[in-house]
C-alpha cells in the first residue's frame, strides 16, 4: 500500500465516521421548543463543530490502523474478492 493509498483509507473512514458524527447527539430548535426567523424548526441549535471533528478523528485512526495493518499483512486484499479476481477460491 502506497502513502496515497493509506491516505485515500485514512480519508474514506474518516468521512463516513464524520457523518455518523453529525448525527449524534443533535439538539434541534424544534427540540428546545423555538425558532430563529429563516430557519426549519429541524436546524440543530448547536452544531460543535470542532468537538465532533476530534472526535472522528480519534475514532478514524485506530479504526484505519486495523485496516493498514490487515491489507499489510496480507489477510485481505484484491486477490480475496472474488468478483475481481476469478482465480480466487470459491467461499
């Protein structure tokens, strides 16, 4: 795996988790019973932006280590999906 590889993981697990993110812990306007002129009543009050950006960070990186470490190592990679390799063993 090359260094854009591993950034190109780094990236992918990083914006899915990100996403979740954003949807945890949401306090909405609606929620807390009122709302701002020129906003949905589903508009979160707070959106703690950078919290929620170190928390998916801090929850990326192991997961993108296992995930280095594991096509390092061998046990997956392109040859074990068999849809792209049709030599590799049924199961």
């Amino acid at each position: 795996m090359g260094v854009f590889s591993a950034f190109v993981l780094f990236a992918m697990i990083w914006a899915m988790v990100m996403l979740i993110m954003l949807q945890v812990k949401v306090t909405t306007q609606g929620d807390l019973g009122y709302r701002d002129h020129g906003t949905q009543a589903s508009a979160p009050e707070t959106v703690g932006l950078k919290r929620r950006l170190l928390i998916a960070t801090l929850i990326a990186l192991p997961l993108w280590g296992l995930l280095v470490w594991l096509i390092l190592s061998g046990l997956i990679g392109i040859d074990n999906l068999p849809r792209l390799n049709p030599d590799a063993p049924a199961g």
